[in-house]
C-alpha cells in the first residue's frame, strides 16, 4: 500500500498529503484514530476521518477511494 499510496500522493501534491506513522512508535496515535490492523489508512479531511482503509486491499480498490474523495473535493469547491 506504500508505493501505491506515495504515487498518489505525488501526483495530487497540491491536495493530499500523505503521513507515515509507526503505531508502535506513536501508540497515541494508533488510539487517537482507532487504528486496530495494519496497515490502515485514514483519510483525514479538514479535520475529520471521512474514509478507513484497515488490511490489505487491492490497488483500483485504494485508487479508486481516494480519488472519489479527491473528486468530491473538486465538486465541493473546497480543491481548487
């Protein structure tokens, strides 16, 4: 999910920002935002958890997510 998820994030650089963070490392954060299964994704999105991704998934399943998100933003006004 990695690989995937850092092109992504390479290509929408100006609308997504993406964050590693080794739950073992920040126990806090694994709490904070319920991370039960790794790997996880959490989109966060102006300061709220709008979409959970726990295990692996197959790669047109994480692009296809993400985008829709990314989409919805576009619509919203609030990507511009």
């Amino acid at each position: 999910m990695d690989s995937l998820v850092a092109n992504i994030a390479r290509k929408e650089r100006r609308y997504l920002r993406v964050l590693h963070v080794d739950v073992n490392e920040h126990p806090d954060l694994a709490v904070r935002f319920r991370v039960r299964a790794v790997p996880t994704l959490v989109l966060v999105m102006q300061g709220r958890v709008v979409e959970r991704i726990e295990g692996r998934v197959s790669a047109t399943m994480l692009v296809r997510t993400l985008e829709s998100h990314l989409i919805e933003e576009t619509a919203s006004g609030t990507r511009s």
